[in-house]
C-alpha cells in the first residue's frame, strides 16, 4: 500500500509541467556541452576514477551532485517565477554561458578561482581584444533554450515567493562553492552555469577567509651593501629571444651586454612555475615548488619581500599593469613593503616599461641597500599594441589572429623587440649600476603563438606557454654551469644568496639556488597549468 502511495506521488511529481521541464532541459543542457566541448564531464569522471584526483572522490561527487542540484533549482524557480522577474534568471543563465563559452574557447575549461584572481587588474583593451578573439557563438543555443522555456510555460509564484526561490540559491550556491574551498578543489564540476557561480562563491569565500604568513624575524638593523632587481616580463618566451639562439634578432641590446665577459649568467630557457599570471607569480614570491609543495602553500610562506626587509633592504613593487594586488600578494603584505608604484605612476601605454625602467635605473643608481621587484607590461596580447606603429620590422601582422595563425609570430616578435630591449636600454644605459647592482629577469609565462594548432594563448598546458628566459647580471658573478634545466623554483633561493640570509633563517627547503652545485644532479621539472594540474616540463 505504501509503495503504491510512493509511486504515485512519484508520479505525479514526474509529471508536474514545471519538474519535467526543468529537467529534460538540464539533462539536455550537460548533453549539448559534453556534445559542444568535447566530453568534458566524461574526461573528468575518467581522470577522478583513475588518476590523482581519486583522493578527492567524495569532494568531486559532492560538488558534482550539488552543482546537478543547484542548475535543477535554478531552471526550476525560474519556470515558476512571475513574467516580471523571469528577466533576472534570462540574465544570469545568459552571462554565465557567454563567458564560460568563450573562456573554454580560450582555454579549453570553464573559469576558475586563479583566473578571477587577475579579472580586475587586466586592462580594458585586453578584455575586449580576447573577447572579440574569443566570442563563441554557440552560447546562443542554450540561451535561446532557455529563453523559449521561460516564456513557453506560465508561472505560478508570486514576486515574494520567487525572491524566496532567488534566496535558496544563493545560499546553495555559496554552500557550494564554501564546501569546494574548504575541500580545496581547484575545478567545480558540472555545466557552465553551476560551474561559474561556484567559481564566484568559492573566490568570495576565500576573499573572506584569513591566511597567515609565516614571519620572517629582522636578521639585521644595517643597510644592505647591494641592491638587487626582480624582473618579472608578461608573456615572453625564452626561445625567442636573441640571446638564446632565436633566429631573428630580437635583443640586439641585450646581446650585448650578455656578450660581455663576466657579468651575466644566462641559463637559456627556464621552466615557469605555471601557465597563468597569477599561478607564476605566486611561486615565484614565495618558492613554493611544483611537483614538491601544494599550490595553496603561496598563502602562507614567507614573501621574498619579508626576506628582503628582514635583511636591512629598502623594498619596492613596480607593477606596469594593474593598480591593484593581482600577483599573489595581498594587503597585509605591503607591510613589507616600502614603496607601491602603480601602473598608473607609469601612464599606461606601449612606453610606459621605459618610464619604470628609468625610475628603476636612478634608484639604483643614487643608493644601495634595494631591493625591487617589477611586474613588466611586457607583450601582452594584442600584441601590436606592444610597440609603436613604425617599429615595425617583420611583417605582415595578422588581421584576424584564428584566420591568419602563420602571422601572429610576427607582431609578437616586433613586440620583443620594441619592448623588451628598449627597456634594457633604459634600464641600463651604460653598466656602472652593475657594480653594485644584481638583476634577475624572467617572464611570468611563454605564449603558444597559435603554433601546432593552439587557438589559445596561454593559461593552458603546452610546453611552449611554460618556456620563459632567465637572465642574471651583475659585475660579481660566481662562476657556475648554466647548463642544467633552471625554472622558476630556482629564482628565489638564488635571491635570498644575493641578500647573504643565513640558512637557518630560510623557513623552508626550497629549491636548489642558481648558484649551487645541487644543479649538477638531473631532476623532474614540473609546472602547474591553468587548472593547478602538474605537467612535467620537457627541455626544448
């Protein structure tokens, strides 16, 4: 008798116009996209049951059955919601595929909480060049979908009930994305719409959570005897730099002075700690290393500027592209720094690395005791934007980058060119800051140049987006083999020998510095991609 009872309540449930709609259309929706991006729930459940994220099984399925869940409610409340506040639904379905269509476009994977980390400091005309490049069309199937729905079935709720409904799903999906951080899951899976306002709560809830930097006690009270320069570019790719053996000559400059005895270490093409921004540079202040250490560890170690202050040194941050911490730094790190500069003290601009360079080049050239790090406007993409029109050398350049894939080459050489040895040129004018003056310049990551049938940039997992230059110049060099695969998780114990902090005062095994003999041993090097996954770097 109770089954019959169940059965038919079931039934009728399955039958409610609203239920049954909302989710053939769900179902529909998780079919369309493994159908439009190549399987991706499919590709995931076969890596969660096989590889390294079955230890986060029960996570995974939680945020998968949750994020079911949430895209259900979601349709659900929207057919039942009054004409008048159907809108609101029609937009956020519709923002969340426009963005997470084209993002997978560029990226082959929905957004997550690192690419939100840089959204609000990447400048405007980036944006709308990558989203014009990057548009995908197809969200407008869903959409359409969906919009059909909305107004093919009648609503039933009042506007007090539908701003109840709208209330259930903001606190399911802050549940959501709350559990994904405190699970520290890096990907939200499920469609696009779960995906991205999960991605939203998850990067709010870690906003709103604390982390604790692990101190640094002052070493010394003395003014540093040296001054020593982080060069951190965007977007440049070791193997097309001059200096490395390119074929073109794009660091005429720069060869020069790499080409004078006994003031430059030049360790070819290095591995990038990751494929993003935000992903690199996080490493990069903080040494913690891929393959050895878990990403969220950048939240905790000590930042090199800690290191900095703690050994008697001025610290300054130049960053040519946001005015905003993007780069792994948060507020409560500028304690241990002395002086901001933002991208707006430089006037944004393809000049405007110059205007850094020569405000860098008299600090270090009036004082000692500095230590400066600067985030470079670089070749960032479109990348004629990088030079001046008539500093064009080889051409042509590219109308449309997708169409036109054999040309892209050729801005982002110009754009090496103009940028990065101009700089060089005012940075160093002539070689007397090197007498007391030690710089280390990488990148933060290569770019794929659209070769080998990549239509995406970077944020990916090619070698190519992991293969930036590393460079050091000084007057007082040790002499060491520059042979061995260097990467980023090189860089900043090679900085902490330069500012002569003791080796009990280090709060972790890092990496083996530049400088010693450890590098002789052969060894795995690893970067993170987009996603925070592992990918073993193999030598060019």
């Amino acid at each position: 008798m109770y089954m019959k009872t169940y059965i038919k309540t079931l039934g009728k449930v399955f039958l409610d116009k609203y239920f049954a709609a909302a989710l053939v259309f769900v179902l529909s929706l998780y079919v369309f996209e493994e159908w439009a991006f190549d399987s991706p729930q499919g590709q995931f459940l076969k890596m969660l049951l096989t590889f390294d994220l079955k230890k986060d099984l029960a996570a995974n399925l939680i945020v998968s059955f949750g994020s079911f869940v949430f895209c259900f409610l979601f349709v659900l409340f929207a057919l039942r919601s009054p004409n008048n506040m159907r809108w609101i639904y029609g937009f956020a379905f519709g923002l969340s595929t426009l963005i997470q269509y084209g993002f997978w476009k560029a990226v082959k994977r929905f957004i997550l909480e690192q690419d939100l980390q840089i959204a609000g400091s990447t400048p405007l005309n980036i944006w709308m060049g990558a989203g014009a490049l990057y548009f995908n069309w197809i969200f407008i199937l869903p959409l359409a979908a969906f919009v059909f729905l909305l107004f093919s079935i009648k609503g039933e709720e009042t506007r007090p009930q539908s701003l109840r409904s709208i209330g259930v799903l903001l606190a399911l999906i802050v549940s959501l994305g709350g559990f994904a951080f405190m699970a520290d899951l890096s990907v939200l899976v499920g469609p696009s719409l779960p995906a991205y306002y999960g991605t939203i709560a998850q990067f709010g809830v870690n906003a709103l959570v604390p982390s604790s930097r692990q101190a640094v006690e002052p070493i010394t009270n003395t003014r540093a005897k040296n001054n020593i320069l982080l060069i951190v570019d965007e977007s440049i790719r070791g193997d097309h730099l001059g200096i490395n053996g390119y074929s073109r000559d794009t660091t005429p400059y720069l060869s020069q002075i790499v080409s004078k005895e006994g003031i430059a270490l030049n360790f070819g093409v290095a591995a990038a700690g990751g494929t993003c921004s935000y992903i690199s540079n996080s490493l990069l202040i903080t040494g913690v290393r891929p393959g050895s250490d878990d990403f969220k560890l950048v939240h905790t170690h000590p930042t090199v500027f800690q290191y900095a202050r703690a050994m008697g040194y001025k610290t300054y941050y130049l960053d040519v592209q946001a005015s905003s911490l993007w780069n792994g730094l948060k507020g409560d790190d500028l304690r241990y720094v002395d002086f901001w500069y933002k991208v707006n003290d430089f006037e944004d601009g393809y000049n405007s690395d110059f205007r850094a360079a020569e405000q860098i080049s008299d600090i270090l050239s009036e004082s000692t005791g500095n230590f400066i790090m600067v985030n470079k406007r670089g070749v960032h993409f479109l990348y004629e934007g990088s030079y001046a029109p008539d500093a064009e050398i080889w051409g042509p350049t590219p109308d449309d980058y997708t169409k036109q894939p054999d040309l892209v080459v050729n801005a982002y050489d110009n754009g090496i060119r103009y940028n990065l040895d101009n700089f060089f040129r005012h940075l160093l004018p002539d070689l007397s800051i090197l007498d007391t003056t030690y710089i280390i310049y990488t990148s933060d990551h290569g770019e794929t140049l659209f070769e080998d049938g990549t239509d995406w940039l970077h944020c990916n997992n090619t070698i190519q987006e992991a293969r930036v230059p590393l460079l050091i110049l000084g007057k007082h060099l040790p002499t060491v083999e520059t042979g061995f695969q260097a990467s980023h998780s090189n860089i900043l114990p090679t900085l902490l020998d330069l500012m002569d902090v003791p080796n009990n005062i280090r709060r972790h095994p890092y990496a083996p510095s530049l400088f010693s003999d450890e590098n002789n041993q052969p060894v795995d090097v690893y970067f993170f991609d987009g996603a925070l996954r592992l990918v073993d770097f193999q030598a060019p």
